[in-house]
C-alpha cells in the first residue's frame, strides 16, 4: 500500500492508490529528481523513469559520474516530482536512493526505461545508453519513496 498525502490542501484532491500507480506506469512525463551538492545546494534533474509496480520503486538510469549520481554519494535522500503540465495533476515524494552498479540488475531496467521513452531498444539513443550500461558507465538509481504527494486540482 502506497502512503499518500494530499500534495494540494485546499485544491482538488489527492490522487487515490490506483490513479497514483497509473500516473507513474503511463505516459512518458520526466521526473523532477532534486538532490543537493557539495556545497549544499540544491539541484534539479530532469530525467527519464520506471516505476516498478510490484515493489514500488522509481528506477533511473544515468552517467556513473553525472551530478546526480555524485550528490547522491554523499547525501542519498532525494525529492522527485513527476506532473502534467496539460492536466492540473502530479506525484511528488521524498526517498533514499540506492546506486547499483551491478551490469546484470542495470540493463533490464535501463531496456524498460528504453521502452517506455523510445518505444523500444532498437532506437539509436537507446542503443548508446545499453551500451554504456552493459560497459559498467552507468548505474540506476532506485528511489525508496517513503511517501507520495499527489494532487488532481480537477477533482472537486
């Protein structure tokens, strides 16, 4: 069971379990990953995402040495945002992170974020980042949401 709080208080309404889940499955919206440098400020990454049903889990792929990866050594709790800029809703949540750099967990998951964004891993920018996924460049960041925020200003 996903912990939700309503992200908007006063707005619409939060987003029940099941328009959470298919607000995370479907689409191809960037997530918002926000983490916090070395000298303590704040960045925001635009990135592309999974999220894993059965375990509930947001997984991304990126550069071994990207910004993101690097503050997330050093401080591994993260802020997210995912929303629809035609549509007055979102999901925003905060969460440990875990880098795995481990190729045989990395490009399965690197293969469904291909998918879900290109359409499959056929396409050329696909094809690059498998690569350096299967060659140890790049890791996958799995976010532990402890909560999500969600918000739907249509709902009365």
């Amino acid at each position: 069971m996903l912990r939700i709080l309503h992200g908007n208080i006063g707005f619409g309404e939060p987003l029940t379990e099941e328009e959470t889940i298919k607000f995370l499955t479907t689409g191809r919206l960037n997530l918002h990953l926000g983490t916090i440098d070395e000298k303590g400020h704040p960045n925001v990454h635009p990135v592309w995402f999974y999220y894993d049903t059965e375990n509930y889990r947001i997984y991304i792929e990126t550069s071994k040495n990207s910004k993101k990866t690097n503050n997330l050594k050093n401080n591994s709790v993260a802020y997210f945002c995912i929303d629809d800029p035609n549509a007055p809703r979102g999901v925003r949540g905060k969460g440990e992170v875990k880098i795995h750099e481990e190729i045989s967990f990395n490009v399965p998951v690197a293969e469904k974020i291909m998918i879900k964004y290109l359409g499959n891993t056929e396409h050329p920018l696909a094809q690059t980042l498998l690569n350096m996924q299967k060659s140890g460049q790049s890791v996958v960041l799995e976010i532990f949401p402890q909560y999500y925020s969600t918000w739907d200003l249509e709902k009365h």
